[in-house]
C-alpha cells in the first residue's frame, strides 16, 4: 500500500509515545506529525489537514474526548484513534459517542495499530469519496 500523502497527527503529552509512533509511522511513508498537548494540536490542526490523528485521553490542559470534538467541527471526516494508559470502560464509551474510530489502550501494539491504520485509512478514503 502507499502511504504518501496520508497524514497521520500524533497528540500525547509522552515525549517517548510521541516519538516512536512519529518514527515508525515515517518509516513506513507517512506524512508525520506530533504536538504535545491540546492547544499545540489545535494551533496545528488549523495549519493543516489531517487523515488520521492518535489522541491521548489524559493530557495536562484539554483532554483527548475535548480535543476530538473540536477535531470533528474542524473536519468531521477526520479519523480519530483515542490512545490511553488510563483505560475504563467510561472512556472507551465515551471517546465512541463522540465519534472515535477506535480505542487502543497502551502500551500499544505496533501489529494492532498498524492494522487499525490501515482500516482507518479505508474508511477515509470512502467517506471522502462519498462526498466527492
């Protein structure tokens, strides 16, 4: 599959979360890039556009369920994966109403999410199509 051109955003306040997905998403061709927290996101967010964006839930400022929804009134046909240590069924419910593609608790999986990207990307694609 080409990756090119498909943007993948990373939002999570870990410095070393940031950093491996920013490496590994590159490596396999992404466009690629990471904030560090909410308001860095949203400033971002505003500069360019995004297929895919990985949120963390618990960030200092905003959080990830408040920080999806002003992605969804950016661009609803942005795919958003909510990434978390802090996993509860609340939140896995909650970051889903609000429009979440999916829920992934860390560490994560690099087989799981490379998969989840690429399902993420499909549905992308057709939703956009759908629009065109």
């Amino acid at each position: 599959m080409d990756n090119q051109g498909i943007g993948i955003f990373i939002v999570d306040d870990e410095f070393s979360v940031r950093d491996s997905l920013y490496n590994w998403f590159k490596i396999e061709g992404y466009r690629v890039d990471t904030a560090e927290n909410g308001m860095e996101a949203l400033k971002k967010l505003q500069e360019s556009s995004w297929d895919i964006v990985l949120v963390d839930i618990k960030m200092p400022g905003m959080d990830g369920i408040e920080l999806q929804r002003h992605i969804k009134k950016i661009d609803h046909t942005t795919i958003v994966i909510i990434i978390t240590a802090y996993a509860t069924v609340d939140t896995a419910v909650e970051a889903m109403k609000e429009g979440a593609f999916d829920y992934l608790s860390k560490p994560i999986d690099p087989d799981k999410l490379s998969i989840l990207v690429r399902n993420a990307v499909n549905q992308r694609r057709l939703m956009v199509e759908n629009l065109q």
